[in-house]
C-alpha cells in the first residue's frame, strides 16, 4: 500500500520493468487490491520474488527480512518518509552494509513522522532534490519521455554519499533468522546488547553478535534504534561504543 504501490504504477506508466518482492508466498496477493497490480507488472515482463514456499502468508517479521533482498538488487535506495522506528530504516542499514547508496528525500524538520530522514541526512545521506539527482549520479541518458534507455556508468565511490560506514556489518556465518524476526524485533532486551558495548573502546558488530547470539537481522535494527537514541555511537571502522553513563543502570 501506499508509496510501493505507487512506485511499480508510477514505473509501469514509464514502461519500465518491476521486480515486487514479497513477504509471502508466490501464490498470494498481498495486500489483496494489489492483484490488477501485480498482473501488469508480470504482463510487462516484470518479476514477483520470493524466498518463502507456496502458502506462506504474509507476517511482520516476513518484511524485515525481505528488505535485504530489496537493497541488494537496487543500485540506490531513497527514502521518502521514515518514521525513527520505521522499516525504511531497516532498509537503509542494510543498503549500506551491501555497499548501495542511499538518498533521502527532504523534510519537514518539525514533522516527526520524518524523524528517520532527519536521522539519515545527519549521517550523510544524499539528500534528493529531484529526479534530475538521480539522472545526473548514474549518468543516466534520458532520450525520451518515459524512455526506458539508460546509459550506467561504472559505480563511482563517492566520499559523502550514504549513511555512516557500515562496512564491519558482514554477516559471518550466520544465516538470516525467519522464524524469531520480528518488526524492529522489540521483543529482544535491549539492555544485553549496551551491556556487551563497553565505554572506554569500541566493539564490532561481529564481537556483538558473539556475545549476545542475537541472529544479525534482528541486531542491525536495535543497534540502529540505540544509536538514533544517543545511547552508543557508530564509529566506523572500529564499531560501537556505549555513551550511557556507566554508573547508571539499564532496564
């Protein structure tokens, strides 16, 4: 609903060809007024994608894991509208762990249904003014209106583009948990991840996740969240730090 329908419409009017990944299985339409939707975008030689068997139905902790899959096949990721608890960031982390880039759409700075973009700008997010942003950062060459020709360049590295450096985020071994997932995974004690991030130096993800076995994609979030809230700091490339004071209890 919402900004993906609009954005496989707004494509399908530009003839270009969408790939829906979903958070269920290949036989169900979700949300179900996404049918007509859905056969265009197969009409069109688009693509549904999903790592679920048939019959799985649509869950909240589906989606979170899904986003990874959504990142990796883009080039870019932009953010229209993050809420400081929203899946988009999710999405965002992961783009940078994967080495995307991620663009975030201005907000308005009193409007905390935007706090997720705010959150992203301060960490370097190319902000996007316009379509024209994205033409000029890919080279892209538009020849017609709605054309669906386009010339890439080679990715370029760019020094300011993307959320802080989240290179150590590499999943070691480790396969993503679908069965303990849940949205921003509230369920899991916070306080065992800032009592395994010491004050005086940093630790890696990697260390995190070896001291609290808390599966990757369910860390990445509550690591996210504990930072948005000035709890630890991100300080790439030696990791994590604990910016609570250590004379204070956390429940």
């Amino acid at each position: 609903r919402g900004i993906d329908t609009h954005g496989h419409e707004g494509l399908l009017a530009s003839l270009g060809y969408g790939i829906v990944v979903m958070g269920c299985g290949l036989d169900i339409v979700y949300p179900r007024e996404n049918t007509k939707l859905f056969d265009r975008i197969l009409q069109n030689n688009g693509l549904l994608v999903s790592e679920y068997p048939p019959g799985t139905p649509p869950s909240a902790k589906h989606f979170p894991a899904r986003n990874r899959i959504i990142s990796g096949l883009s080039r870019g990721v932009i953010v229209v509208e993050a809420k400081g608890s929203s899946g988009s960031l999710i999405t965002a982390d992961m783009a940078v762990s994967e080495g995307r880039d991620v663009f975030v759409v201005p907000c308005n700075l009193l409007d905390h249904t935007a706090d997720g973009n705010k959150f992203l700008m301060r960490n370097g997010a190319f902000v996007l003014t316009g379509y024209e942003d994205i033409v000029k950062e890919y080279h892209l060459t538009l020849r017609d209106m709605y054309s669906t020709k386009e010339k890439l360049s080679p990715p370029n590295k760019r020094d300011t583009m993307g959320v802080k450096d989240s290179s150590q985020m590499v999943n070691h071994g480790q396969g993503v948990d679908t069965q303990g997932l849940s949205m921003l995974s509230f369920n899991v004690d916070r306080s065992l991840i800032l009592s395994e991030i010491p004050h005086d130096r940093c630790i890696t993800v990697s260390d995190i996740l070896k001291a609290t076995s808390i599966p990757l994609q369910q860390l990445q979030p509550l690591l996210l969240e504990l930072e948005m809230e000035g709890a630890i700091e991100h300080q790439p490339p030696r990791g994590y730090i604990n910016m609570t004071r250590s004379d204070i209890l956390v429940h």
